[in-house]
C-alpha cells in the first residue's frame, strides 16, 4: 500500500467503481449466483478502507472474498475506463478479469471458483 494525494473528481470515481464491481460480486453471493462455498467478509464495519497498492491498483483493505477458504485478491487498474474493471489472479498468478463488460461474471472466473470449489 502507498500513500497518495486523493483528488476530486477523479477519485469519487476511482473509490466508486471498485465499490460498484465488490457491491455486484457482493449480490451475485447473496442471490446464490456464485459457487456454494463463496464467501465475504468485512473487517471492520464502519467504512470502506479503499487503498493503492504500488503496482497502480485500488482494493478495498478490509473486504475479503473467498471461495472453498481460499481468500481472492480483488482489485481494479486505476483510472480504468472501463465499466467493471474488477480483476483477479488465478492460481498460475495471471491476473483476469471478474466481470464482462455487462456485469455479468465472466467464464474464466466462474472456471476458477468451480476449480478452487472442487479442489480445496
């Protein structure tokens, strides 16, 4: 994590993008859309803890993910245009998207949680 000067507008946009993509992954879980071994959790209840990481990445600090009690690092490229940029490394640390374009999970996502459902 490195500290960084937050900037108006560009950073309502950066916090509320990441926040959009974890809030879809989010419904997906609780309307059972996702493996039955996906799980969530958040730290500490009283803000989001939205953080840079050195390689150019925003993640929430205290929100984790996790599928068969394998916790999945999520995280979006700052300044992305795209509509939900959520990413993830798999278990060969390729990093992939989460999303398509539309909000709807992609396929490689959905392989890997079946994967890590299966084999954990």
């Amino acid at each position: 994590m490195i500290s960084y000067q937050k900037v108006i507008p560009r950073d309502f946009f950066n916090e509320a993008k990441l926040l959009k993509c974890l809030g879809q992954l989010s419904l997906l879980l609780h309307n059972r859309e996702l493996v039955e071994d996906a799980d969530e959790g958040l730290s500490d209840h009283e803000f989001f803890q939205v953080r840079l990481r050195e390689d150019g990445f925003l993640y929430c600090a205290n929100y984790s993910f996790y599928v068969a009690d394998v916790e999945i690092d999520l995280y979006i490229p700052y300044n992305s245009m795209d509509s939900y940029p959520l990413l993830f490394e798999d278990s060969s640390c390729r990093i992939n998207s989460v999303f398509k374009d539309d909000g709807s999970l992609s396929e490689y996502f959905m392989l890997h949680m079946k994967y890590l459902s299966q084999h954990h």
